[in-house]
C-alpha cells in the first residue's frame, strides 16, 4: 500500500520555488515555474506536476534545461512565428509561446508560434487553460523522444506527441490533453508506483502481448497507440507539423541523444471575439453540453463529464484538502 499525505497548495509552491532559486532560476523565473508545477498538481495531473518536479530538477543539475534562457525570435510573418527556446526552461518557454500566440491573434484573429530547441513542457493542459480562461481557442502540440511504435511495429519510432485542445467555457473552459499513447509514461508510472492495474490496454509486455500492467508496458517501452493505426497515423503528422512549422528538431532526430531535449512545439491560439457569430458561441456551447451531460450510461454511479470537468472537481478539492501526494516523493523533493 503506497503511502500518501496531503500538502496545502501554499507549502507545496513554497518548497518548488526554494528549489527553484538553489539551481540558478531568477525570481520571476522561480515563481512562475513554481506557480506551474504547482497549479498542475492542485488540478489533480501529478505525473506532470508533483512528480515529476524531481526529474525536472535533475535535467537542471544535468544542464539539459538552462534555467534563465529565454526564447529568440527566428524568422515571422503576419501571425505566424517561429522562435527557439534556446534550451530554456520547457514550462516557461511554453507560457510565454503561448501568450505571443494569443497576441498575435488579437492582432490578426488567429496566431501560431511555432517553437524549437526546447524543452518538456510538462501538462500541455496548462497552456490550454490558460488561453481558454483569457477567452481564446487554443491548440497546441509537441513532439517528443521516441517512445511508442507504429502500428504493426515492434521498435519505438514515434513520439506520444502530446496534443491539446481549449474553448472557452462559463468563465473555465473545456480542456482536451491527450497523448497518442493510450497512457502517458507519466500515468503508467503513477499507477505503477500505486501498485494499481490501468482500466484497459495501455501496451504490449515484453513478449508483445497487450496487457494492463504499467510495468510491463515501462518494461518494454512498447506503448499502444490511441485508436491503433490512427493514433500512429496522427503522432507521425503531428511530429511532421510540429518539425517543419518550428524548423526545429523531429521525433527521429531528438531520439539521437537519448534524451527528451530540443523538442520542437506549436501553440495557435484563436481570437473568436472575431468572428460573426461570437454573440451566440457560448448559448452554442451550453446546449452542446447539456445535450452531452444527457448522455444514458449503462452504470447509474457512473457520470459523463466534458474534458476538463474533472479538473475542476479535483481542483476545488486539494484546494481546500490539502494536495495528496505520495509520501516518498515528497520526501524526495524536500532533499533536493
């Protein structure tokens, strides 16, 4: 039984930013990397929050994320960008990327910042929330390290290339972020060190036999692509895309190193106060969802939420409970 305590949202925040500050991170830089990783954990995405804050510290210490470097402008055109990341630190770079994106949408209704030579972003649904909550459409994706196989494949030649999608919603927002694999490492990970089994499939174990066990499929390094042949399908487009928007590196070519380093990354952010029909959009959305929330479920303790609406339920409780977090990580960051 794996051993969990809950940590109040200030002291977590408290504890990433003096971490922060030891390996070199500014002030400014400190608290919104901080403000970050905290806010993903409060959300209830610990994989890419409270968990994963130890390996982001060490890509620090190993020189892999350079904590004051900023983004340079590249080459642009109307409202489209492309900027490197100059290794700088994936979160911040990812924020910043997405605000110019927003930017250049008030100016010309839509705006893409495309992004190479950067880091892990960490939760891609960060970036989402934060435009949609300032009322724009987002969408966004990154490539990654070779970690999943084509269909039909046995060795990893795709990314789970991460993908999201925001709309505005009720002053919140409906949030989509999706990997192609059916699990993120990150999850698979978390339930491995809960000693829990995944709902269904999530990869193959080392004898290329599907299963719901996270450690055989970390074991193997054989993910299952979301969908089979689709997701493989879209992880190798959106690799293309993301490597040829942002003249940065592909999935291929970041797998050289053998380290997740120098992703190439894409943020569009909409501006639909733009369009014609922007005084109907949110009666629109509202009937979308209610229809939706209508939905029969075989299971009357079962409830279909919209993406996102999960969130905002767990988010509401760490708030006022504390954020559950298991006990020998936490340990492990107060050491850092």
């Amino acid at each position: 039984m794996v051993s969990t305590i809950n940590i109040s949202s200030k002291k977590m925040f408290t504890e990433f930013h003096r971490i922060l500050l030891s390996r070199g991170f500014t002030e400014e830089n400190a608290l919104r990397c901080a403000q970050i990783f905290t806010n993903n954990s409060i959300d209830g995405i610990y994989s890419h929050g409270v968990n994963r804050f130890a390996t982001f510290i060490k890509m620090v210490d190993d020189g892999y994320v350079k904590p004051n470097n900023t983004p340079s402008l590249k080459s642009k055109h109307a409202g489209i960008e492309q900027w490197d990341g100059n290794l700088g630190a994936g979160p911040l770079n990812a924020m910043f990327a997405t605000d110019i994106a927003i930017t250049l949408s008030q100016q010309y209704g839509i705006g893409c910042v495309a992004l190479s030579n950067t880091n892990h972003w960490m939760r891609g649904g960060a970036y989402g929330w934060h435009a949609a909550k300032k009322g724009f459409v987002f969408i966004g994706w990154t490539n990654t390290i070779a970690n999943m196989p084509a269909w039909g494949a046995v060795d990893n030649r795709l990314g789970n290339n991460p993908l999201v999608l925001a709309v505005p919603f009720n002053n919140e927002a409906i949030v989509l972020d999706m990997a192609m694999s059916q699990y993120s490492f990150g999850s698979m990970e978390l339930a491995k060190m809960k000693d829990e089994k995944l709902l269904v499939n999530g990869g193959y174990d080392t004898s290329g036999q599907l299963t719901n066990n996270p450690s055989e499929i970390i074991a193997s390094k054989r993910a299952l692509p979301i969908g089979y042949w689709k997701g493989a399908g879209l992880s190798l487009l959106l690799d293309i895309l993301a490597t040829i928007l942002s003249g940065g590196s592909s999935t291929q070519e970041i797998s050289k190193n053998k380290i997740e380093a120098g992703l190439s990354q894409v943020f569009i952010a909409i501006d639909i106060s733009r369009l014609g029909n922007n005084s109907s959009i949110s009666n629109l959305i509202d009937n979308i969802i209610t229809d939706y929330h209508q939905s029969v479920t075989g299971d009357e303790k079962n409830k279909i939420l919209f993406p996102g609406e999960r969130v905002l339920q767990t988010r509401k409780n760490n708030l006022a409970n504390g954020i559950p977090v298991i006990k020998n990580i936490w340990e492990e960051i107060l050491q850092l």
